[in-house]
C-alpha cells in the first residue's frame, strides 16, 4: 500500500528562483521588490520573495493581445 504524496506549496522564493519562476533577470526582481511592487520579506541578508505577490505581479502584466489591441487603437487601427 502506498502513502499519498505530500505536496508543499511554496510561499516564497529567493530572487534566483522567483527569476527562474518568471523568466525575468534576478536584477528586475531585486529591482522590483525595492520598488515595492512584489512584496518580499528577510532574513537575516536573505531576501525572500512572496510567491502570493509574485504570482499577482505575474498576473497583472497585459497579454500579447492586449498589446497589441493598444497599439492598434493608438494607431486608429480597428
């Protein structure tokens, strides 16, 4: 008989796996958490990124087609 598998959902990253994770530099995430827009907390001199506040930065970014129906509705493109 086998024992179910154990899942551990992550609730924070360091800036190398939040990068990793969203295919931004290690330097935007630094960057991003100094301007407060991914919330991160520390220890000691580690910075631990919030994986909740990654996912809703991550989330909040337009989609291509959402770019491009801006560019198109700036150009007076229907």
């Amino acid at each position: 008989m086998s024992t179910p598998a154990t899942h551990v959902q992550q609730i924070s990253y360091n800036p190398r796996q939040a990068a990793e994770a969203t295919g931004l530099s290690e330097h935007t995430i630094r960057r991003l958490v100094r301007e407060n827009k991914i919330a991160a907390r520390y220890y000691g001199s580690s910075v631990l990124v919030d994986a909740e506040s990654l996912t809703r930065f991550y989330r909040s970014l337009p989609s291509e087609r959402q770019i491009d129906r801006e560019c198109a509705a700036n150009r007076g493109v229907a």
